[in-house]
C-alpha cells in the first residue's frame, strides 16, 4: 500500500478532502506537491498545475467530451488515459466520474418516461377536463436503452416493478443483467421499430453523434417517444423538431439538448410533444455527496495498487 498526496482544487472542497482522507490519502496544500488531482474547476486552470509528478487526474463530470475536444487528455501535451506525460515518462491516468450519479440520472429518466407516456406535460397545458388526452402505460411496454452503461443499468433496476421488457444497447453487445435482450451497436437498425420508449443514455462521440436522425425518427412506431439523458449531440435536433411537428412521434423528454442551453425561442419550447429539463437529472445538491464516495473509493483503489473506476479511453471518447 503506497501513500497519496491529493490535491483538490481549484477550491478545496471540504467534502471532497474529506473523502480524499476517506481513502486514506493525505490532502495537499498545492499541486506542486501531489501525486494526484482531483479537479473541480476548468480544462484550461488545470494544465499549468500538470507536472511530471501527477500520475492520476480525477475529473468531476461523467462526460468528458469538453476535456477531450480541448486535447487535454491525448493532445499535444502528449498526456492519454494510460499513455507517457511529457517529458516525464511516467504513466498518468485520467478517470471521469463515469457512474457516480447513475441512480439520480435514472431517477429523473424515469419520471421522464412516466410523464411522456401517460402524456403530462399536454394535460397540464390543456387546462381543460379532456379525456382525449389518455395516454399508455409502461407496463408491458418495449423500452430500449441505448447505451446501458451505469445510468442504463440502474434505470433496469427501477423499471423492473412495471413489468417493461428491456432491450438493452451496449457498444459490444455483452449481456447486461435485468435486459430481457442486449444487442451490440452495429444491430441498432433492429430496435427502433421495436421500440416504445428508447432511452438515450450514451456518451457524446463521433460514433453516436446524431444517432436519433430522420431515418431513425421514421422507423419508430408512431407511439414512441425519445427521452435523452445523455448528451444533447446524441439526438439531431432540427430533425426531431419536424418529427414532432409531423406527427411521425409521439413525443421527446430531453434533459439535454443541442444546442445547450435552449435558447428561450427555440421551436422545442412551443412543441406539445416535447418536455425539456434544464440539465438537471443530477441535482447539485446530490453531485457532491456522490462525487465524494466516488473518490474516496478510486483513492484507496489507487493506494492499493487497484483498477481505477472510470479511467478515460480516448480512442473510445469516454
């Protein structure tokens, strides 16, 4: 078992040192003297506090597109998830905080599902008694996750009451626990006739960029609705907004969106069949709480010279 310096900046969180002593690291009073980083604040603040030293970046967001697209981690720093640091030839790690809120997230998909499916947001707008506005019910309904990673599976966990049949979409298609069928991504054609209600719950790359187009939105029953609680980019938004305009679905709870934020004239906002959360799925009163057992745990996984938890691929993009 090694000792571990951690810094956690920019601001030293108390919650987060704590968990930083949880996992038995010792919290620094600086960058220069860690071994680790756990980063609260901006790509940009955080590359003159890398040095050769620094072996493993804990980053706070499950998604890490932003950290990516600016090469951070794999740009010409020289620094990868696993690859040589600059002019140090020391391995440094980078983890996101992949899972950490999956239970919040699939909290909120869930009322998400619920709210589109027995048609909510049109009977709150209606303000009137009408009966026309009846909607469907989850159970024996066809949900298909597309991309059944932690949000996905814990979101298996909380359908499992309703009696939903699952088709759980994973990148290689290995079995996840809870899915009556999981498909690999190359069968997606596959799904969306099939399919009541497909949840969106992938990462933000260049494979699953628009992986909701107009040719996806004509294959769903006329029934169904998209609910993405992933990223906005997984969704080609001008052609969600025809699709809804047309009829073609029956409706779209997005908790992100492209663009992000929504700006207040976008065509979304007067669209009936469509309910939009601002980025909200994960409460800030939650991140916090759960940020901090997630580093409290990969910190003792790293004293103990164990696999840490959500370690960046940047080939994958996550």
């Amino acid at each position: 078992m090694t000792s571990l310096r951690v810094f956690v900046g920019p601001d030293a969180e108390p919650e987060i040192v704590d968990a930083v002593r949880a996992g038995g690291g010792t919290p620094a009073d600086g960058a220069g003297a860690a071994d680790a980083i756990v980063w609260l604040g901006a790509p940009d603040a955080l590359v003159p506090l890398l040095h050769d030293g620094v072996r493993w970046v804990q980053l706070p967001n499950a998604g890490v597109e932003r950290w990516l697209e600016g090469g951070l981690i794999g740009g010409a720093s020289g620094d990868a998830a696993g690859g040589a640091v600059a002019g140090g030839g020391a391995e440094r790690v980078w983890t996101s905080a992949a899972g950490a809120y999956a239970d919040t997230v699939a909290e909120h998909t869930l009322a998400l599902v619920l709210a589109g499916l027995r048609r909510l947001p049109e009977c709150a707008r209606a303000q009137a008694w009408d009966r026309s506005l009846e909607g469907r019910s989850l159970r024996g309904a066809t949900v298909a996750i597309v991309g059944a990673g932690a949000i996905g599976r814990a979101l298996i966990g909380l359908l499992a009451p309703f009696g939903a049949r699952v088709i759980a979409v994973t990148l290689r298609g290995a079995p996840v626990p809870g899915a009556a069928e999981t498909l690999p991504a190359a069968r997606l054609a596959e799904v969306w006739p099939r399919a009541d209600v497909v949840v969106l719950a992938a990462p933000a790359t260049d494979a699953t960029r628009h992986v909701v187009d107009t040719a996806v939105l004509r294959a769903l029953p006329s029934h169904a609705w998209i609910v993405n609680v992933g990223r906005g980019a997984l969704v080609d938004t001008d052609a969600l907004v025809q699709a809804l305009a047309a009829g073609e679905i029956a409706g779209a709870a997005l908790d992100v969106t492209e663009p992000e934020p929504l700006p207040s004239d976008h065509p979304l906002w007067r669209e009936p069949r469509a309910l939009i959360t601002p980025h909200v799925a994960n409460p800030d009163a939650a991140i916090h709480t759960a940020l901090a057992a997630f580093v409290a745990d990969n910190v003792a996984r790293r004293r103990e010279g164990r696999e840490l938890r959500g370690v960046i691929d940047v080939a994958r993009g996550y």
